[in-house]
C-alpha cells in the first residue's frame, strides 16, 4: 500500500494522545484527528474516514466499547480498530473484541510495538494471537450468548472448515495447521478466509470468540467438540 497511513487517536488523557501522535508521525503514519471521548471518536471516523482507530476503553460520556461498535456496526469497509488498555484480561477489552475490534494494546506499549501493530491491523490482519484471544475468551465466553447468535450458526461451515476453525480457537498458526492437517500452508489460508467470509467475520480474533460462544470449543479445554456433518 503506498497510500500514507491514516490514524485516529481517542484517548481522554492529553499526554496519551500526544505521545502516540508524535509516535506514530516519528514513523511516518498521518495522524488524522484525534478524540478525547467515544462521541468525539464516533464522529471524527465519520468525517475523517481513518485506516485505523486507536480506541481507549474507558472514557467519559462514551466508553471505546459502545464507541466501536457504532463505527463497525454495518461497516464492512470501515476502519481496523485497536483497544488501548491497562489490563490485559479486562471485560471491556472481550467485549469490544466481539464488536470487531482488531486486537487491544496495552498502554505500555514500546514506540516499536506501537507503529508495528497500527501497520500490522492496516494490511487486514488481526493483532492477536489466537492464545492471547483463547485467554480473554476462556475467562469471560458465554455460550449461548446473545453475541453469539450475531454471528448466525455454523450450519454454512464445511466439516473441514469446522476442524480448521475449532484448531483455530487453540491457538494454532496457519502453519501449525498446516502440519496438522498435513495440508499446504496456501491451503490452510483459503479454509480460513472462507470460514471468516461465511460467517461475516472482519478477522481471526472474531472466530475465535465464535468458535467459543456457539460451543465448538469449551473454555478450559481445548477439543474440538463433535461438531460435524451429522449436525448440519
């Protein structure tokens, strides 16, 4: 992508935003607007149309959970967004990764992981590991949730496409896949951008969570439940 990369900041701490602006112009990446609330965040997406959001979770009059999903919500084409938080197991953080959210960064984060992260969701690619996204979902899934039926069903999933997914939620990389499933690695990425086409999904963290909320994996362990052909 040759376009400059275009950023918006929402964080209700001045210094915050100011260190992740100067950050992130360091290397290179537009800062677009920046937004000390959820409202303000809402608003500058609308107007400023940025590549990514860096999202603080909790601010005042609107958090960054109710905030991302008024920008994702009916927006497929809308931008990547990234959670900033103090806590790395944090209700808020599952959450707005259920809306759509791209991945969380901690507020500690090194100028290094900062810019890495905003170019890494900016390509379409998820921020998290699938372990960290398994830790998150394990403490606070509910199967049978209201989220989960958001996301439909896994009736449209092929029994491949469903081991694929149910490998997924454990943690696996495509090539940890690949060896598992004895399947080229080129492969393994078509499974799993079909699973995330089928289901309406925007990444790998998201199908996870599904993975989990319709109990095709159980938190605190890791099988794939039989979830199979006979089912559908």
């Amino acid at each position: 992508m040759t376009e400059p990369l275009r950023v918006l900041v929402a964080d209700d701490q001045t210094l915050v935003r100011t260190g992740f602006r100067l950050i992130l112009r360091a290397d290179g990446i537009d800062v677009v607007a920046e937004a000390a609330n959820g409202a303000e965040a809402v608003e500058s997406v609308r107007r400023t149309r940025p590549d990514v959001v860096l999202m603080d979770v909790r601010m005042p009059e609107m958090d960054g959970l109710e905030a991302t999903r008024r920008i994702l919500t009916g927006a497929p084409d809308g931008p990547r967004v990234i959670i900033l938080t103090t806590f790395d197991l944090d209700r808020y953080v599952y959450a707005a990764l259920s809306a759509g959210a791209s991945g969380f960064l901690l507020k500690d984060v090194t100028p290094e992981q900062l810019t890495a992260a905003v170019r890494t969701v900016r390509t379409g690619d998820a921020l998290l590991a699938p372990a960290i996204t398994r830790r998150l979902v394990e403490r606070f899934t509910q199967p049978g949730s209201d989220t989960a039926a958001l996301h439909r069903d896994l009736a449209a999933l092929t029994p491949r496409e469903l081991e694929v997914l149910g490998l997924l939620a454990r943690g696996l990389s495509n090539t940890e896949l690949a060896a598992h499933l004895h399947l080229a690695e080129t492969t393994v990425k078509t499974h799993v951008a079909r699973i995330l086409a089928k289901l309406q999904l925007r990444d790998r963290v998201q199908a996870v969570i599904v993975a989990y909320e319709t109990g095709l994996v159980s938190a605190g362990r890791h099988e794939v439940a039989r979830r199979s052909a006979e089912q559908r």
